[in-house]
C-alpha cells in the first residue's frame, strides 16, 4: 500500500484490526503516525492532544487489566494511549472533537503505512486506573487507547447504512 494511497480509497478500505503479528512497529513508523495525527484541526489550533507510547509487556499487561479488551491490549506490539491535555483547552466538546480527528488520521496513516490498528474507547471506564498506570500527569484526561502492529492475514468486512438513511433535506423528513 506505501504512503500515496488515494484518500476516499483510504477512508473507505480502512477497517479495525484487532489481531497482531509480533512483529515490531519501528520508530520511524510510529513518528510518521503521530505525526499525522498531530496535523487534525483543532480549535485556535490548540493541539490539545498528548500521546503516551507503550510497548512493554508489563504495562501492556496491567492496562489489559482494566477493559474487557485485554486481549488485544496484550497482543498489539505498541499502544498510542491519547490524552486531551485539560491544562491546554479551548473549549472542551471542541478539544474532544478533535482528538477524534486526531485519532482517524493516525487510523488512516496506520491502514495507508500498511499496518492495522484500533480505536478502544471502552477502557475509558477506568481512566482514572490508566493514569496511574501510566503515570500520567493529573491534566491527562483518556480519549482512547490506539493498538497497533502488524496485521494477521484475515478478511475483514464491514457494512454502512445507505446514505438516504443518514441525510435529509433542510426541512427536517424530506429524504435526500
């Protein structure tokens, strides 16, 4: 797939890849994911988003611990644990907002790097437990838990609604 994959074809072959390989995922790579993350839009271009790496077992262990995805917390050779930095916002549905666009680039720099990953997001039952496992400081609040690596060979489908289901005309019934 390489770095020049067209972006609708990107957004639209890209799908959540919970099963790894072990092999490694290099730095280089990694920087080129947050990096895409860090170019989302943020309000007053704050950036308010932070990123603690991990990839020792231990760590990867005890967040396992604190979801009912454990296993795809252990499994994944690196984790992006994104944070919005309370100390850093503007506005705070705006700031969440674009952390989430900040977690669909790296999404899509992941799936266009050739590498799989997802958005855990159930593990935010426990942020406070995260924090402290982490460390992190206390203006870290958890947004979600990126896992990724390379992927297991396995057919991966997924379905969307039609669009006439999702979209209606300024008065409010009028079908698209």
């Amino acid at each position: 797939m390489g770095d020049k994959m067209d972006t609708i074809e990107a957004i639209k072959s890209r799908r959540s890849v919970r099963g790894f390989t072990d092999e490694n995922v290099s730095d280089e790579i990694v920087t080129k994911i947050l990096g895409a993350g860090r170019w989302a839009p943020s309000g007053l271009n704050n950036q308010p988003w932070r990123f603690i790496i991990v990839r020792e077992t231990d760590t990867k262990a005890a967040l396992s611990n604190l979801t009912k995805y454990g296993p795809t917390f252990k499994n994944a050779p690196l984790l992006i644990v994104v944070f919005l930095d309370k100390d850093h916002m503007y506005n705070y549905v705006k700031d969440v907002l674009s952390i989430g666009a900040c977690i669909q680039n790296m999404l899509l720099a992941i799936h266009c790097l050739g590498l799989g990953g997802v958005w855990l997001g159930e593990i935010l039952e426990n942020k406070e437990k995260v924090n402290k496992v982490l460390q992190a400081p206390d203006s870290y609040e958890l947004m979600a838990v990126v896992a990724l690596g390379h992927p297991i060979a396995k057919k991966r489908i997924s379905e969307r609604k039609e669009l006439d289901q999702l979209i209606f005309l300024e008065k409010f019934g009028k079908s698209w």
